[in-house]
C-alpha cells in the first residue's frame, strides 16, 4: 500500500469516567435501537465485530481514509484499513485520545512519566505519517506539549481529555484538572495551540466558566470536535456526574471575538434538556449531525443540527446486537458509524437502515 495512491481522498470529519448506570426511562429509545418494523429507522450493526483491543477509548477515521484506534490497555494506536485489517501499530503509553490534522499528520494524547519526580503528566504527541510513506508502524513520536505547560502557571496534575483541529491547522486541546480554580490560568480549560515541530503559541479560550454546571461552564471536559474545513465552531462534552448541561456547541462571534452556545436554556433544545450520564466521545458527520457515545448510559445519542434528539439512538449494556459496554469513541465516514466499545474491547459499526442496499 502506498501512502500518497490514497492520500487525497474523500476529505473527512472525525471526532474523538464512570459512575453508577443510570436509567434509560427518560430516551426513547426504540427496542434498544432495533426497531419495531420494516419502516422504522434504525441502526443496524454491521459485521464483523473487530476485537483485537484492549479497552479502547478513541477510534477516529482519517483522511485517507484509515481507521486508527487507541488501544488504550495494549499501550499502542493501531492502524487499520477501511475493512478492518491491521496494517500496523505504534507504541504509546496509556493513549485516550487522536485527531488528525490537514497535513495527515496524527495527534494524540498519551501519558509521560517523568524521570526525575516520576510525576505522571498527559502529553499531546504529532505523529507524522508522510515521511514514512503513512505506515504508522515506521512513524515516531514528537513531543508538543504537556499538561503541564505553564499558561502561565505550572501544574502537573492537570490532565488532557481531547484534542480536535481546525482547518488551519490549529489545534484544541481541552484540559482538566483538581485543584486550581484561578481566573489567571484555572485547571480546566479549552487551549488554542499553533506549531508543527513544536509549539509556538498557547492561548487558553476567554469568556468560559472552569466551574460550575451553567451553559459556558467548562468543568470536567471529556471531549471536543471541530467541523470539517472550519475555524469556528466546535462542540464539547462533559462528563460531570451532576445535572448539567453536558453537550455543548459553541459558536464564534467575529465581531465581539468571542464564543457563544449555539443552543440556550429555554428554548426547548434537547441536546441541552436531556439529561445524559457520562458522555466521552463526539463527532459530528457532513450534515452537523451530532454523535455522543455515553459511558455510563452505554448507549449512542444522535442530535440534528438544530439539537433535536434523533430516535435512531440506540444502545443498553451487553455484548450483543446494538448493545454498548463503556463505549468511550465515536467517529463516522461514509455512512458508517464507528464506536470504540470500550468494555467489551471492540471496534464496532452501525449503518443506518436506509444506508443498507
């Protein structure tokens, strides 16, 4: 296979805690997803299952297109083709999170231990596939910036929980952390980051709250994803285990220079009043639809672009036909949704049924 026969294909979106299960009453979900009748609209689970993981908690489909996974457990992101053969792997401790950029370069968090305090920290690596003729298995792993990188302050609990980029090449990490709630530099943030070989600007995004439950509150992110060939929008998830408003979608205002929720409290949105449990991954496909995977609902939930809830949502725990364990990663290409299953260490893939010919 040669990188550069598949580089310049369809161009594509990608995306990238548990508590106590909660009641699915309140989602309308359909028999779990599997319909009712020939006419109902569903997700059907396509064949095979790929179960050669570990707990993976991200899976993202590229450029190229190739699917890579973060096999978290195994300590590696692993690559694949559109079918689901292995082409190859990478080695990476703890790996949770992976974007790509417009360069096809790959970006992924994992974690460092540091050698002289043996401090674990969460670091943003570029894995640069073009020199090595995309092969993974031969690429290396460049260092860009850790959770501990001083903006301006210096903290090595603080944590990395998604990264997404922006059609420039810019890129957003979002950030956690226990402890530092300062209006100077607070533990949890959204950072805007510029550089390829490494990092010539951080700016942490102004006008959001580190804490709290209210709609610009940025308290325990878990995941964010930018829209394909944009510098605007982007939507986060947070997985607080509160009441809250857990899927966010924010929107630029060239004239204030600020960000703003797409959707406010009040006016009837169900992105904003359904109450999720735990939701980790997010992507969005060619028509704004919204994909969240819930890790404690075990379950997909699919919103229009104007925030409605999609009932083709599916999901219960189980091993079985439309059935998620943990699920932590969502991606979608060409139809197809992707789903890293986490608990039951599976890759697995949904069409709807009007996608089936």
């Amino acid at each position: 296979m040669k990188f550069l026969n598949i580089l310049f294909l369809i161009p594509l979106l990608f995306c990238i805690s548990c508590t106590d299960k909660t009641n699915l009453d309140q989602f309308p979900i359909t028999n779990n997803g599997g319909g009712s009748g020939l006419g109902d609209v569903v997700y059907v689970q396509q064949s095979p299952t790929w179960n050669q993981f570990n707990q993976p908690q991200a899976v993202l489909i590229g450029r190229e297109p190739l699917v890579y996974v973060c096999d978290t457990k195994n300590n590696r992101i692993v690559q694949l083709d559109i079918s689901g053969v292995e082409i190859g792997a990478l080695g990476i401790r703890n790996p949770t999170a992976i974007a790509q950029d417009y360069n096809y370069d790959l970006l992924a968090i994992g974690d460092s231990v540091l050698a002289v305090t043996n401090d674990t920290i969460s670091v943003l690596y570029r894995i640069k596939l073009q020199p090595v003729q995309g092969f993974l298995s031969q690429a290396s792993l460049l260092p860009l910036i850790g959770s501990d990188y001083p903006t301006p302050l210096t903290s090595r609990t603080r944590r990395f929980t998604g990264v997404a980029v922006y059609s420039n090449n810019t890129y957003l990490i979002t950030r956690i952390g226990p402890f530092n709630t300062s209006s100077l530099d607070p533990d949890n943030a959204i950072l805007n980051v510029t550089g390829i070989n490494s990092v010539t600007n951080v700016t942490s995004l102004s006008g959001f709250q580190p804490t709290g439950n209210g709609i610009y509150s940025i308290a325990n992110l878990s995941g964010i994803t930018t829209f394909n060939n944009s510098t605007i929008d982007f939507i986060v998830t947070r997985n607080t285990p509160d009441f809250g408003f857990k899927i966010e979608w924010f929107v630029y205002d060239n004239l204030k220079g600020t960000f703003n929720p797409k959707f406010l409290p009040g006016e009837n949105v169900t992105i904003l009043d359904k109450q999720l449990g735990t939701p980790e991954g997010v992507c969005v496909d060619l028509n704004s639809n919204v994909f969240v995977v819930d890790n404690t609902l075990d379950s997909l939930f699919k919103y229009s672009s104007a925030g409605a809830y999609k009932p083709e949502s599916f999901g219960g725990i189980g091993s079985g036909t439309n059935k998620l364990d943990g699920p932590m990663g969502v991606s979608f290409f060409n139809k197809v949704l992707y789903i890293a299953d986490t608990k039951n260490n599976r890759i697995v893939r949904y069409k709807l049924s009007t996608d089936i010919q």
